[in-house]
C-alpha cells in the first residue's frame, strides 16, 4: 500500500499555491479531487458538512474544502476525500522532512569541516560519528537518503498499559457499584497520583456510570428491591454515606494482593510519607504481569 | 413459550423492564449503540457511546408470581474502549461501542467481543463469590513479619486468627514464639463474600483496521471471527492478536474508482467456510473460504433489479444496506435497507423471496429525511427463534414486527406511557394520507430524533430487547 502512496506522490506536481482567503490550493488539481464534485451538480450550495452518524471526526479547521458545493455525505464519500486529503498531508510532511534533512546535512558539513569535534573532546561522541560516518560523503549521502527512513507514528497508539482500563473492572450486583477486585469498595479518599491525564477531550478519566445500570429510578422495578441473598462480608464502614463517585476510583491491583494490605499499608505510609504517597503503598504490590496485551506488532492487512 | 406462538398476531406483547434515564436530555456518552443477547438467552449486553458495556442478567423465575417472567437487571458494567488519538491522519477514534458479539460458553466464564472503529477486544466476565481470608501477616505495629523468623505453617480448619486474637499465654494457637516473634503463617481460607462480576481484557486485537470496523461476527468452528470495516475484512483467531488475515480487500488501485463500502458482514451460522457481506450499492455478496484465500471474487452475488419506475436521485442512497443477517437455520438471510426488510434464499441469487416494507410511507419525504441526515440511519433487523418472525427498528420510536407465515405485520412503539408493568402494547399506525383516523400518527408529525435502530430477540423465548436513543426497553409476550 505504501508503495502505491509514493507513486501518487510521485506524480502529482508538489507546487501549492495560497489563495487570498488562505486556504492551500493545489495549482493542478489532483484528479481525486475533481471526482468528487462529479456528483454534485444537482445540489445547491451549501458548505460542507461531517456526518451526524460519522464516525470520525475530521478535525482540521484548515482543511475547509475549496469547493463550496455540498457533496453527499455517505461513507464512501468522506473515504475518498479523506484519501485525498491524506496525499496531501504527506506530502506536506515529506517535504518538511527533506528540508529538515537538508539543514541537518548541512549543520554536519559544517562542523565536519571545521574539525569540531575534535574540540568537543568526548571519546564516545566521536566514535558514534566514526561508526556512523566513514567519509564526509557518505554521510552526506545517508542524510539526503534519510527522509525516507523516517518512521511515521503508528496508526492507532496501542494503549498505555498503565491505564486503568488494563486492569480488571469489579461490579457488584448486589451493591449496584464498582467495587475494587479485592472486593471492598474503593477507598473515598482520591489519590492525585493515580489520575490518568488524557489525551483527548473527552471529560472522562475512568468509568463513569452508565446510564442504564445502576441508577435508582422512580416507579420502575429497581433492581435493588429484592434483597440478595448472598452473604455480605465487607466492611461496612466504607459502604455508609461516603459512596465515592466514580471519579474517585482507584486502580487496585488484583488478586495478588491480600486484602488488609490495603489497610495496613496505607495507614503506616500514610503516617510516615504523608498523603500522596499513600496509594504508592497499594501499588507496590506486584502488578499481574500477566498484562492483558500481548506484544503489538504493526502490520497492514496486506 | 418458545416459538409456539410466533405470529405477531398471536403473540400479545407487553411492557416488562425499561432501563435508562428519564430525562429528555440525553447526555451523547449514554446513546445505546448496540444490543445484543447471548446464546441462552440469560445474558443481554448492550454498548454505548461512551465506550460503556452493561450487562443484564435474567433473574431465575420466581415461582411465587407465574404471570411475570424473570427479569434484566444489572449483572456487570465495565468501560470497554476509550477515546483515543490517531496522530498520523490527526483524527479522533471513538470510543463508541459499535458492536458486541457472545462467544459460545465453554466454561464458567462469559466471554464477549466488542469493538469501536478501530480495535476489537475479548472481554472475559467471571463471577467472584470466594475471597482468601485469614492472612497473618504482619505483626501488632502493620509490618510484615520477617521471613527469616517463620518457621511453621499452620493450617486452621475453621477459625482464622490476626494477630489480635492471639492469646497472651499461649493457651490458643499462638504464632509468637518465645521471643515473642511471629513464626508461624497461617494458610488462609476461602471465605464467602458478596457476588462480584468482573470483567477483564483478555485479548486486545488492533492495528488492522485502516477503515472504520462496521462488523464483527463469530465463526461457527468457535476458533476464528472476522472484522469488516468499509473497504477490507479480515480474519482473526481468537487467541493470535498480533496478525489477521486479510480476506476481502475491495480498495481499487486508485481511489477515484471506488464506488461502494462493505456496510456489513456475517459468517454463515453452521458452514465454517462461508460468509456474507453488504454493500452500500444493495449487493450482497457470499464467499467460499475454500475457494482461495482472497474471497474478493464472490462465490453469489445477491442482487434484485431496481425496480424502474421507484428510480430517484435517492435510490443509490436507499438501496443501501444496513445490516445482514443469517436465519438461525441457514438457510435465509435478511437484509434492511433504509425502507425495507428483504429475505433472501441462499439459493437464489437474483431477487428476495420476501420483502417487506418498513415505512414506505417515507418515500415521499426521501428530499427532508436527507437534509437532516436521517436517511444514512443504520437500522438493523433481528430474527426471532424459530425464523419465523423478523423485527426491525423504524422512527418516532417505532419498531415493526413482520410475521412471515402469517404474512401479517404489526407495528409497537416503545415509550414511556405504555411502561406500567405487564401493559399489553397497543399497535400503532402511521397514516401516509391526510384522512387521519383516530390513535394513527400522521406522518408530518413522526419524531424523527426518536429512533430504534438496535433491536435484539431472545434465542428462544418472546421477549426482545428494543433500544431507544438512551434507553432500553424489554417486552415480553404476555403469559396466561
């Protein structure tokens, strides 16, 4: 697949042109994107708009399409013209590689030349270049070849195995709550260690509760109105008023620690450390090194 | 009971459970995006926007009171997906929980697929009733005791002592030693606790999608599954999750030339080599695994010619279909497109051998329903037990019933006035001309917001599943 990117690259002139209303143009359009306004010729103006039902969101406040007549909406179209904007985009990027490959190149010529590394006087500096660097050619040769070996970022980042989603998520039936894997319910007192920033901008760092479980509901049949009748051997202190909300979860880890450790160890870190280390004491119980995800390996279906 | 009464006329359907908020404004990460029960019957998933899965269990029948069936309530709930970034293309993935499937049971543990746009997870739901107790560990000031120091292991058969219970004197079983240092462990026990559920990420299958995933659909021969997304199925084994086989690839060479989506896909419910996808154009197409490793020649194509005089600018979008589904038998399979319900015969390739119209009345409103969006909805269709009734979803929270012996349909809405328990649903109509007869609903007035795009059917029982935007709604034949 990527082999047939370079070839679109390849033929398409990179020369843009910027409009006066700022938007990048293309000065010879590529024929992908003359097609798509093959069927628009019935509708009337109108600018375009993503999909309600869409399930990306194209983000990019710069990419307002030069044609303002409304092309439909389905799935193939957003494909194609995602396809297209993506040739650009590389193209972009493929450019400002080679230029920064260039000022590089250029940089090493010039400390080359002047002898500085020599000056900079570090043994294991000047062995790296040596290994790397035979000639002054050579690396000039590797440093114009090198764009090409640029890894991109891979598509979809493989999550970070020190989310909370890793790890095991605990629901009581009986309590209608998440419940921490040791079966107790998770301490009320928030670590500020253990939030998780995020990324994107969704609000949430951890599960919320949905709208569909667990939440007591005027005049319906509630699941809680008959009692389970299943032994309850928690401690009954941390089910009373303080039901923490979700957003003061905790990740325990499971099984492998016993449940007092949770007492014990926050209340005798806590007392020497101070209260941010307290989670510290929880989290040194061994993680399950049986991690949930294998090794990832990037591939592409073909 | 079971398939006894499967004509919709027969059946007299009622209000059993609704689950959700009441409240008319709906938070985005609440919208239910799938539904789906599991091969008993006894478990029933559904998904939602915010990357959420919530399990309900079916209760076991209370005996004292014959007229309600058992109920759904809440047996787990676990954050499946999260949001995530794709920094390369600068675009967002969804966490939205596109679809679920059930893994057969094989031992104690539930398993369960669920996918967003982009990674497919193996979930595995275990029940916890038992926990370790009796731990003595640690001496009077919370430090663990020194390794070094034991020198026994004591095994209690039914009393556990901490370290508080020991007697001074040594009359009861004492750990401390003369020095007063522990030195006998105690082997804890298994103690009875409050059922917990938990669920935990088994296999996380990723980086194999370029598109967005529409399907995903468990194999017969209980090892593999595949994944489709809009231009390439793949398929997986169940335990590899580091490599798929990509098996339809209908990307062109050069992507002026593409012209259709995969909209769904299926694999056949008893032959292990077989599978169906759909198309955005109407086409479905069945490949033979056996046949080479590539199926993107299909072994039938499933198309019916388009009717000359229905033509319009829409047709192409109509024809669309939106979800594919396998009888239970095998031997049929239905597809929706936006106005219609088909059924195909496997054999026969070149038109359904039963259409049914969902809401032909919408036709003439094709030119709004397309400037709000709503004629790209996705509705999807579930068969009934014994096939002998199909469902699907429609607007103004509607959902139609078409009973396929009996040649007769039915249309039930699911909303909040008919919710008190065991109120038998009333059927609706929708009137397409202005003569209004009273209890119809013109057409004008429908509430195209409101729609049921997700609706599943218990394995063996009446009782169905019916989601609304953020609500779910159980309905149960009535019991005498």
């Amino acid at each position: 697949m990527s082999k047939q990117e370079k070839m679109e690259l390849d033929l398409v002139i990179p020369s843009t042109l910027v409009q006066s209303d700022g938007h990048l143009r293309r000065s010879n359009s590529a024929p992908m994107i003359n097609g798509l306004s093959d069927n628009s010729q019935v509708f009337h103006r109108e600018i375009l708009r993503s999909r309600r039902n869409s399930t990306t969101v194209v983000n990019r406040p710069n990419m307002v399409p030069s044609s303002p007549i409304r092309v439909p909406s389905t799935r193939l179209h957003q494909i194609k013209r995602e396809e297209g904007v993506d040739v650009m985009n590389r193209e972009t990027a493929h450019e400002r590689e080679v230029q920064a490959a260039m000022q590089m190149s250029q940089s090493w010529e010039e400390s080359l030349s002047l002898g500085v590394w020599p000056i900079l006087g570090h043994q294991s500096l000047k062995n790296r270049i040596r290994g790397t660097a035979v000639s002054d050619n050579d690396f000039e040769k590797s440093a114009s070849s090198s764009p090409k070996r640029i890894d991109f970022v891979p598509v979809s980042p493989a999550p970070s195995p020190t989310r909370g989603i890793g790890k095991k998520q605990c629901f009581s039936p009986s309590l209608q709550i998440l419940v921490s894997s040791n079966g107790l319910s998770p301490s009320p007192i928030p670590s500020p260690t253990r939030r998780f920033s995020r990324r994107s901008q969704s609000p949430i760092n951890c599960i919320r509760p949905s709208i569909l479980g667990p939440i007591k509901r005027k005049g319906e049949m509630m699941e809680m109105e008959s009692q389970p009748k299943r032994l309850f051997h928690g401690t009954t202190t941390m089910l009373s008023s303080d039901l923490p909300t979700p957003q003061q979860l905790t990740d325990f880890n499971s099984c492998l620690c016993p449940p007092d450790v949770l007492d014990g160890s926050l209340s005798s870190v806590g007392s020497s450390t101070g209260s941010p280390a307290k989670m510290e004491g929880v989290s040194e119980c061994p993680s399950s090194s049986n991690s949930p995800f294998t090794p990832l390996h990037d591939h592409s279906p073909k | 009971m079971a398939g006894a009464g499967g004509g919709s006329n027969d059946v007299q359907w009622c209000f059993s459970q609704v689950k959700g908020a009441i409240d008319d404004d709906v938070a985005e990460a609440d919208i239910i995006s799938t539904v789906e029960f599991n091969h008993s019957g006894e478990l029933l998933a559904t998904g939602d926007k915010g990357g959420r899965v919530v399990i309900f269990q079916q209760e076991i029948e209370n005996k004292s009171q014959p007229q309600c069936r058992s109920e759904y309530n809440v047996y787990s709930t676990f954050q499946s997906h999260e949001p995530e970034f794709d920094y390369l293309k600068s675009l967002e993935i969804e966490e939205k929980i596109n679809k679920i499937r059930w893994l057969p049971q094989k031992n104690a543990a539930q398993f369960l697929l669920s996918t967003n746009d982009k990674t497919i997870k193996l979930w595995k739901i275990s029940e916890r009733d038992k926990r370790p107790e009796g731990y003595n560990l640690k001496e009077e000031d919370g430090r663990y005791i020194d390794p070094n120091t034991v020198t026994a292991l004591r095994l209690s058969r039914n009393e556990y002592c901490t370290h508080q219970q020991k007697s001074e004197d040594g009359a009861g079983p004492a750990d401390k030693n003369k020095e007063g240092q522990f030195d006998k462990i105690q082997v804890p026990v298994f103690r009875p606790m409050d059922l917990m559920v938990e669920a935990s990420p088994r296999r996380v299958f990723a980086n194999a999608h370029t598109y967005h995933i529409n399907s995903i659909s468990i194999n017969s021969d209980h090892e593999t599954y595949l994944s489709a997304d809009d231009l390439r199925i793949n398929l997986w084994h169940q335990e590899i999750t580091d490599r798929s086989f990509n098996i339809v690839d209908i990307k062109p060479a050069n992507m002026e030339e593409l012209t259709e989506v995969i909209t769904a896909a299926e694999f056949h419910p008893h032959q292990c080599n077989t599978f169906v996808y759909s198309s955005s154009k109407g086409t479905i197409r069945l490949c033979d695994m056996r046949a080479s490793a590539l199926c993107d020649t299909h072994s039938k194509l499933f198309e019916e010619p388009e009717d000359p005089s229905n033509r319009s600018f829409f047709s192409e979008i109509i024809s669309s279909i939106s979800d594919v589904k396998f009888s239970h038998n095998g031997r049929y399979m239905m597809t929706r497109d936006y106005l219609s319900v088909k059924i195909w015969d496997l054999n026969m390739e070149s038109r359904p051998v039963e259409t049914y119209q969902v809401h032909e009345y919408l036709r003439s409103k094709l030119c709004s329903l397309y400037e709000n969006d709503c004629i790209f909805d996705k509705f999807e269709c579930c068969w009934n037990g014994n096939d002998s009734v199909v469902m699907t979803g429609s607007y103004h929270n509607f959902f139609r019933m078409f009973d396929r012996g009996q040649r007769r349909d039915v249309t039930l809405e699911a909303s909040r006035e008919g919710s008190k328990p065991q109120q038998v649903l009333k059927p609706r109509k929708v009137c397409a001309d202005g003569k209004r007869k009273k209890d119809e609903i013109s057409v004008d007035s429908l509430d195209f917001n409101k729609k049921i795009l997700h609706t599943a059917w218990h394995p063996q029982d009446n009782v169905i599943a019916v989601a609304t935007t953020n609500n779910l709604y159980i309905f149960q034949d009535k019991v005498n």
